[in-house]
C-alpha cells in the first residue's frame, strides 16, 4: 500500500477536504501541468467546469473560491485563511486573476467558472475540467480532475493511490494482514506502519510530522473555544464553542457526565473552526476533522499517563485503519454518504484510543469495527450546500461513539468477534453503492429539502 500517514492526515484550510482542499489541489495541479507543458505563458484565458456534486453543494463548501485560490497559485496547507477572502475579493473586483500567483490574466466568473448540476463527468462525482486558452482563444489544454475524498486529487488515467512510490516494509491491504502481520512479527499496528513510514523517510522527520499534525489540531480546539460569533454562508449558526467552555468550567466535579461534555466541545470547536474556513487537519476529511482531536484531546488530558508517544501511537494507529477504507472503500461523501466521513474518523479514532489504552491488535480492529458498524448508512444531506448542519454537531456523536468503541473492545472485550474490520468495510462500502445519490452531498434530499421546505 502506498499510503502515508501525513497522507491520510493533512493540514489545510475549511469546509471541506473534499469540495475545498481537494479542488485548490486540482487547480494548482492544473497549472503546474501549463508549466510542464511550455503552455503557461501562453495562456490568456482559463475556463473551469464543476460537475456533480461539486457543482450542487459547491458553492456552501467554497468551491468556487478553492479554484480561484489554487489557480492564483495558493495551496491548502500554506495559505494563511485570513487571507482567502481578500484574494477572492481581488479577483471579483479586478476580473482578473494572477495565474500561478505570477501572470496577470482576465477572468470572469460568470463566464470561466461554471457549474454543471445536472451532469456528472466518468469515474466520480466530483468532477472538475480546466481548458485554457491562448489570448486569440485557440485552446492550449484541457485536462479532467477528481477530488476523490479527503483531499485525495486524480486526473483522469491516474491510480486513485498515494503520494509515496517507495516500497514498504510491511504490505497490507485489509485489516487482517495487519492482523497476520502483528502475528508473524509482534509488532503493534502502529509499529507496523512506523516501519512503512520510516522506509519512506527519517525517523526524525516522521516524529516531527505527526508531532505537528496534533499541534495543528490542538490549536485548532484552542482558536475555536474562543472564537465566538455567526458562521459564514446564511444559515446564521451561532459559535456554540466560547459559551459550551465557559459553561462547562463552572461545572463541579460532580458531574459524572461532564467528561462526554468536553469531548463535544472539542468536536464542536474544531468543525466550526472547519466551517468558518480555518485550520484544520483533514481527518480523514474536512466535515469529520472534529472526531479525531476531540478523542486524542480526550486522551491528552483525561487519560492517566498519557504522553507525546502515546499521541503518535494514536494517530499512526489511526492513519493505518484509514488506508483500508481509502484502499477498499472511500472516503468520499460523494460516494458513500457520511459514513464515508464521520463514520470513518469514528473508526480511525476508536482504533487509535484501543492501541494507547493498551490494546492488543485483535481489541484495536475489534474497536475500529464497531466503530463503523453503528455508522452504517449514515447519509450526508448537508442543509443549504453547508458543513454546519447537521454536520457539526455529528462530529460530536462520532467523538463519543468512539470512546466507547474502544472501551467496550479493551475493556469489556478480548479481540475475539463475530464481524471482522474487513468485513464492516465491505458493508460499508456496498451501502454506499446502493445509497440513492440524494443522500450523498448533494443537498437533494434528507434535511437538506424537509428543514428548507419547512
């Protein structure tokens, strides 16, 4: 498998890894291939074309400002949020656009950004085209993208893989390899994949990575615990972040559920840092970055003797679950529904929680089987095209759910049971195929249409 670690976690910008991170990438990409091509100064004009749901929900999940960002040359894990809507505002203004951060071109919305809601392109639903032209408008290149999920992007011929063509140590494809893996080596899941990594690069920088990767979510909680106000797009969703922490401070110790509390808070403050378009860390997604955090943070300052390693076992635990659902399933809401999403991140968390509560292998897949098993069909029809309703407040069901995954396998379990890990991946990905496409981000159906039309 050619999966990283710091490709299934990535640091980007909100609401969606999918519909934002996903096409800011395609459209760098696009221009990068004008670059390759010796067509970039030639260029005078470039047109884009969002199909599927990109084009349905695109315009509640940014899409149209993730192209204008990743054509104007900024990328989803260097571009400072504060600035994105001064540099789309630019654009709107001037009709004019700095192609790769560098060439001055014209660019009218209206007329080079448009959204195709009753076509899809081949191979996904989340289709995108970019043709540029020369000045006197002869084309120069057309080529075809797919945010596939997660931030993961393919041009069309391309393997839906990784980023990294090193050969591993370890070659694992379902959890049961891991499982034969862990057997024939004993060595845990999170060894495992800490062999691949290391394969890859230094130990040193592979530390580093996932050091900094709960950095970022961990300010992440912190920015959107005091960040009060109304999120952006017209649904008018109050920050419930700043008042849930003060609430809860006042709170004695007697309280035997406040625990579950501070676990939605911190699911809250990350997804609506996510929907006001901050920093996250996709997780394995955008609409589910709250999950993971909210359980790692769950584990940092609840958990007796938890520490730096601990984090890193979790989240390499973690990351190893999500390479078989990318691998045999998706991560794409598109696709599969928000079982793809949060029902994912439920099981990558429960997982990651099993291993640094001293699980074995058997009781860490047992918890990540559980953890997608009651996610199953879970749909994604998010209200107005947003990742705010009911896509906030999931991120805290997922959280807790989760928790108590990981406790019923390490605690109250012994690894053995009747639905295998694989076994709940197939489901969930047959559920996804015969999902009607209303329920997969299109705002077509579900709450999307009953709250609106109500």
């Amino acid at each position: 498998m050619n999966l990283s670690v710091f490709d299934l976690f990535k640091i980007g910008v909100g609401p969606s890894s999918s519909h934002t991170v996903g096409p800011m990438w395609a459209a760098v990409r696009f221009v990068e291939s004008l670059r390759a091509k010796g067509l970039f100064e030639k260029a005078g004009r470039v047109k884009t074309d969002l199909y599927g749901s990109l084009a349905l929900t695109g315009h509640g999940h940014a899409t149209d400002k993730a192209i204008l960002l990743g054509l104007s040359g900024e990328k989803p894990d260097e571009i400072d949020p504060d600035t994105v809507d001064v540099i789309v505002e630019r654009i709107r203004t001037k009709n004019r656009l700095r192609l790769g951060g560098t060439r001055e071109i014209p660019f009218t919305e209206a007329a080079d950004l448009l959204f195709h809601m009753k076509e899809s392109l081949p191979f996904h639903p989340n289709g995108i085209r970019f043709t540029a032209y020369a000045e006197g408008g002869e084309e120069l290149l057309k080529e075809r993208y797919y945010s596939v999920g997660g931030g993961f992007v393919v041009k069309d011929g391309e393997p839906a893989g990784g980023t990294s063509t090193a050969p591993v140590v370890h070659e694992f494809a379902s959890g049961q390899d891991l499982l034969d893996i862990g057997h024939r080596t004993g060595k845990s899941i999170a060894d495992i994949l800490l062999d691949n990594e290391t394969a890859r690069r230094p130990l040193a920088d592979v530390t580093a990575g996932v050091d900094r990767l709960w950095t970022v979510m961990n300010d992440c909680i912190d920015r959107g615990c005091r960040t009060e106000g109304i999120l952006p797009g017209g649904l008018e969703v109050v920050r419930r972040a700043p008042r849930m922490l003060s609430d809860l401070q006042k709170v004695g110790p007697f309280d035997p559920m406040s625990m579950m509390d501070w676990v939605s808070l911190f699911a809250l403050a990350v997804n609506e840092e996510n929907a006001a378009g901050g920093r996250v860390v996709t997780a394995p997604t955008n609409g589910a970055a709250g999950v993971i955090p909210a359980v790692l943070a769950y584990y940092v300052r609840f958990v007796p003797g938890a520490n730096p390693q601990g984090v890193r076992t979790f989240l390499l635990t973690a990351a190893a679950i999500g390479m078989l659902y990318k691998r045999n399933a998706s991560l794409s809401a598109a696709e599969m529904g928000c079982q793809g999403e949060v029902g994912v991140a439920c099981s990558m968390a429960a997982g990651g929680l099993a291993a640094v509560m001293g699980g074995s292998n058997e009781q860490i897949e047992n918890a990540a089987e559980i953890g997608m098993e009651h996610n199953l069909g879970l749909t994604c029809d998010p209200i107005m095209g947003l990742v705010q309703v009911p896509c906030i407040e999931r991120n805290t069901m997922g959280a807790v759910k989760a928790i108590n995954a990981a406790r019923l396998a390490v605690l109250h379990g012994d690894g053995t049971h009747r639905v295998s890990l694989d076994k709940v991946i197939e489901t969930m990905r047959q559920t996804g195929v015969d999902m009607q496409a209303k329920y997969k981000e299109t705002s077509l159906g579900g709450l999307a249409v009953n709250v609106v039309e109500c």
